[in-house]
C-alpha cells in the first residue's frame, strides 16, 4: 500500500511544499527514509516507530521505505515526524485516505508516548503553504497560534498523534485556531521599561542618537569605561518608530526559524536589540552553518545591533559587516544551496579611546604609549569605519550630574524625542514615496543629487573637511545623508551650512585616523 501526505520543510526563511511517500511492502522488516534526510530526520523512524505504538496502533513489521520529495533538497529537523506517521498509519489502513487528509498538511514533532512537540519556523511553513492552495494545516497545539496569523489556510493544533489522527478521520469536533492579528498587533506594548530620561547628562550624545533614530544612520560611540555608552545604546530602540505589521511578520519569522520565539508569543512587537559578546564566531553573527541559519545581523532586522567593545572582535568578523551593511542582505552559499536572509539593521558600536580605556578621560591617566594606541585604532579597518555615520565622543559625566540631590531639570524622555523622529521619518517616506528607500541613510547616489542639494556656504565648507579631512568619498556622502536627518528634524527642506556643520563634528574619527 501506498499514502501520501502534504507536509513542509525550510530552506533559509522560506518554506517549500514536501510530499511525504509511505510504501509499505513484501520482505524482512525494515523502515528506510530517502530523500536527502539529515540525521535529525533519519533518527525519526525510531520516534515514529514508538510514537505510533505507545498511541494505541500498529506498526507493521514489513518492509517500510519513506521517501521525502523533491528529493534533491535536504531536509532537516524533526518536525517530519507526524507526517511520516501519518502516511504510515494511511498505508496500513489504520486511517482513511479519502477527504480531509488529500488536502491538509502535517508537521510537527512526535515524543517517544505520541506527545507533539512545537517546532520552529511554523510561521514561514504557514505562509508557503497557503500559498500552495493546502486548506487546512495541523500543527502542535503550542504553535497553532502563530501559524494562525497567516490568512487563507485554517489550522488545527492538536496535541497528540491520536488527536491527529481523529481529526483527520472526522471523530473529532476539533475547531480551527483562529486569531485577530490587528487585535494582537495593537494591543501588545512595544517599548520597554528603559527610557532615556534615566540618562543623566550626555546632551551631544542624546543628540546624536536622535539624529541616527531619524535618518536610519549608523553610530560609533567612543568613551572611557563607564561613561554610559552602553546604557544610551540600549535606550535607542525606545525613540525608534514602532514597527509596522509587515515589519513585525518579517521579525517574527527570523526568531521562529532561529527557535527564539518567546512560549506564548504568537507575534513580535519591540523592535529587536541583539548584543553579542565579541567573542561570538564569524557564524554567529553573520549567520551560516551546515544547515543556514540566519546569525545575529539577521536577528536584528528593524532594529538594533550593538557591538559593545568593538575593536576586540575578530577581525573577519568585523570585516564580513561590510557587506550588509550596505546591501542590508547576508547571502550564504553552500554546496548543494544558497540562501538569503535580511539584514536591514541599524548598527551601533561601542569601543574605548585606547587599550587602557582612559585616553582624553579628565581624571584617570592614560598609560598607553602613542603607537599602542594607534594600534589599537587600526583594528577598525578603513572602509568599516567609512560605513559608520555618526563617530560621538562619550565624556565621563561628572559628579553634580550623577548626584540625588543635584537641582537640574528632569531629562527629555524617550516619548518626546520618539514624536521627533516620528515626524522626520514622516517627512522621509513622503519624499522616498514611490521608491524602495525608506530613510536617509539608505539613500543611494541618484536619490543623494535629487533631495541633498546644499547652499552655497554649506558646499563650501563641506568640500573645506573633505580636502582637510582626506575623506572618502563613502564619508562625503555620509555626511551629506546626516546633514539631511538633521535638516529633517528642523523641518528644513534646504540643507543649509549650520546642516553640513553639525554633520562634520560627528566624523571625529576622520581626524583620528590622519
């Protein structure tokens, strides 16, 4: 006898339709799985095999062979368990193959007592299959909600093999999950209980992140031990415009293939904030591995990735950014595959003057001598260096800014630099309308001649820093990109010299370098 199943596999962030084969015939008993599986597949046929006894069934002691088609694609993970079951249990005539099962999907993992367990990237195998014109989809009960975002398909979470099993037989009065995605989408919060009025003092830096909040521009910040560079990082997604729906599909779809989905959370709303230690591998970040898996740049689409002592990162690391920094797309190559994942981030980097941290600080010392120091620059290459907008020097903060008693004025809030930035963006996606451009930062040259015409006394002094400054022309154009943010921000549709001006200080590491 023969059956066949619908189920689905991943490839990158995309799901493509499987057909899961069982054939069951004459010989000594055996149970074959073909059609390119990973060992994680293969070691099913002992799940299976137990899953289907300990539910109640029989399995056969024939010769069982599965074939998982196409067969020139690899396939991976457990989540093929319940389809191999089920096409078993069809091929032995344990389950009617008529109706619902023709047109209706599968997958998930099976336990040794025919438990389903959730798996990862429901969301991506929701959406490919519905594309494919499959009706319904059962999925484990712990994912069915978020399979359930994606219209067109009705799902079923089911919690069990022999739930599965009388779903698809029609002895179960099972209801289709169902979800109101507005609904979640707007009542989820989506800022944190971090808020930059906890920064204390630090009035350029503040500034610089508002400007890079506005324009989608990259920072480096560069300050002694302790002077907050951390803390203003991790407060930069507060004052970021909240994501959109189509934004925070894409997210959650990159955390439920990378198994980062928090239990319960159907759909992410906060804008993502990944810091990795800068001891993490060239795969870690950018993404890769046997199988493709996307990395940290990845994790971070539409939001924030922080490198927090950036010069103590691998170098190969450090240079394989360059790449998608400027494509805002990572491509991983391997034999028999290539896949894409996004990388539309926003960087951010933190590092200290000096190894010993306190070059310029205006109490410690410095200790380190003048070709340590250099050395220690070097590590960031050039044309890295050149993909970074904004280079903020972060002073200490001084004691009557830090102090309980001090009189100043309550700091500005991230709610009111966050309505700042709103209206920039509004002002960007009314002049990028019609274009794949949706910020400053991500202008290309054509759109840097159409929208950054400058004043005259602004020329002039721009190309003044560009000849003093020996800068690229990657850096002319950065500026150029900052000196629109900071135009936007003032409402300003002429950039002018006080525009192109505020834009140079923030290239300090310029000078640094000559």
């Amino acid at each position: 006898m023969l059956a066949k199943v619908i189920s689905c596999a991943l490839s990158g962030l995309k799901g493509y339709r499987l057909t899961v084969e069982a054939d069951i015939g004459l010989g000594l008993s055996a149970f074959d799985i073909v059609g390119l599986p990973d060992a994680s597949v293969r070691e099913s046929r002992e799940r299976v095999r137990a899953a289907v006894k300990n539910s109640g069934f029989d399995f056969p002691l024939r010769r069982i062979t599965v074939n998982l088609a196409p067969a020139d694609l690899k396939k991976v993970g457990p989540s093929l368990d319940l389809p191999i079951a089920i096409a078993i249990l069809g091929a032995t005539e344990q389950l009617p193959l008529e109706g619902l099962l023709q047109d209706c999907a599968l997958i998930g993992e099976l336990s040794l007592d025919g438990a389903l367990r959730p798996v990862s990237g429901i969301l991506s195998v929701s959406a490919a299959l519905a594309e494919t014109g499959v009706r319904c989809l059962l999925v484990p009960l712990e994912n069915a909600e978020e399979a359930s975002i994606v219209q067109g398909i009705e799902v079923y979470g089911v919690s069990s093999l022999r739930e599965a099993v009388d779903m698809l037989s029609g002895r179960s009065g099972l209801l289709p999950t169902r979800v109101d995605v507005e609904s979640i989408f707007r009542s989820s919060g989506r800022i944190g209980t971090a808020d930059m009025s906890e920064v204390k003092g630090q009035p350029v830096v503040k500034r610089s992140l508002e400007i890079a909040a506005a324009g989608g521009h990259n920072i480096l910040m560069v300050g002694s031990p302790g002077s907050g560079k951390t803390m203003l990082a991790k407060r930069l997604p507060t004052i970021l415009p909240e994501l959109s729906l189509e934004e925070s599909l894409l997210v959650t779809q990159l955390f439920s293939i990378s198994g980062l989905l928090p239990a319960g959370k159907a759909l992410l709303t906060e804008r993502p904030f990944r810091a990795p230690h800068h001891t993490a591998s060239a795969v870690s970040i950018i993404g890769g591995g046997a199988t493709p898996r996307p990395g940290e740049i990845s994790l971070s689409t539409h939001g924030v990735l922080f490198l927090d002592e950036l010069p103590e990162f691998q170098r190969d690391v450090l240079e394989a950014l360059r790449q998608p920094l400027e494509e805002q797309l990572v491509s991983i190559t391997r034999a028999n595959a290539r896949v894409e994942f996004p990388a539309d981030f926003q960087f951010v980097a933190a590092m200290n003057p000096c190894p010993c941290g306190y070059y310029g600080d205006t109490l410690k010392p410095c200790v380190c001598r003048p070709h340590h120091r250099q050395q220690y620059l070097r590590k960031i290459s050039g044309p890295l260096m050149d993909r970074i907008d904004l280079h903020i020097q972060v002073p200490r903060v001084e004691y009557s800014e830090l102090s309980l008693q001090s009189q100043h004025a309550p700091e500005e809030g991230s709610a009111s630099i966050r309505q700042r930035v709103i209206e920039a963006r509004e002002r960007q996606a009314h002049r990028f309308r019609g274009s794949s451009c949706r910020v400053n930062a991500r202008m290309s040259r054509k759109e840097l001649e159409k929208h950054c015409r400058l004043e005259r006394d602004a020329e002039t002094l721009l190309e003044q820093a560009f000849r003093n400054l020996r800068m690229s022309g990657r850096a002319h154009d950065r500026i150029l990109k900052v000196a629109r943010s900071i135009a936007d921000l003032d409402h300003s549709e002429n950039i002018g010299m006080i525009h192109i001006a505020e834009a140079i200080q923030y290239r300090n590491m310029d000078s640094e370098e000559n």
